[in-house]
C-alpha cells in the first residue's frame, strides 16, 4: 500500500495484494492463489471548482495465476470514475463503470440527482 497527496486536494493511492492457499483433504490436494492491483486517483476539487469532486478507480485481479490446478488464470479489470457536484441542497451524482473479463465487458452509467429538504 503506497499513498501519495499530489496537492492539496489531489491524492493517489495504490494497492498490492497476493494470497496463496494450499490445502489438503481426503488426499486430495489444493492450490489457488489471487493477485490484485488497484489505484485509487482523488481530486476534491475538480477543475478548481468548489464542491465538485473526481475519483477514478482501477482494479486489476487474477486467480490461479500461479497455483493452475489445470485450471487457467482467470483475470478481471474493473474502472470505474465518479463525479460529485453539490449546490446548496441539490447533489449530482455520476458514475462510469467498466467491468471486463474473458467472458464480457460491461458498461454501466449511473446518474442521480437528488434535493435534500
């Protein structure tokens, strides 16, 4: 785990994780193993503007990279970008988000608006 303040209201954050398991039963053995890497990107104010936030998030994950079992790695990438802006009682809330495997990719836009009372 790494955190960086870029500026004042800019930061970065960056992650690293491995696990690996093995275990035994009945004879039969085990192995799985999970990598991922993900890097968080803030900006508090965006464009200079007050009340108007940025996060970007990119996440990148694999298992049985090492530890096969006959099993070939399955890997993940996820991005996802959020923008937040707040005038007095009203929030402004979107989201992008990019999820793609071997399988698929996803896109999926969210937009919501909302007035506190």
């Amino acid at each position: 785990t790494h955190s960086r303040a870029l500026t004042r209201f800019k930061s970065v954050d960056l992650n690293a994780t491995y696990n690996y398991n093995s275990a035994t039963s009945d004879g039969v053995s085990s192995k799985t193993d999970v990598a991922t890497l993900e890097m968080n990107y803030r900006d508090a104010r965006l464009f200079n503007v007050n009340r108007l936030t940025f996060q970007s998030r990119l996440r990148a994950g694999t298992r049985n990279l090492i530890a096969s079992n006959n099993v070939g790695a399955a890997e993940e990438i996820e991005w996802e970008n959020e923008v937040d802006y707040r005038i007095g009682l009203l929030e402004i809330n979107s989201r992008l988000l990019l999820t793609a495997n071997e399988e698929r990719d996803t896109w999926l836009f969210y937009l919501s608006l909302t007035r506190r009372f």
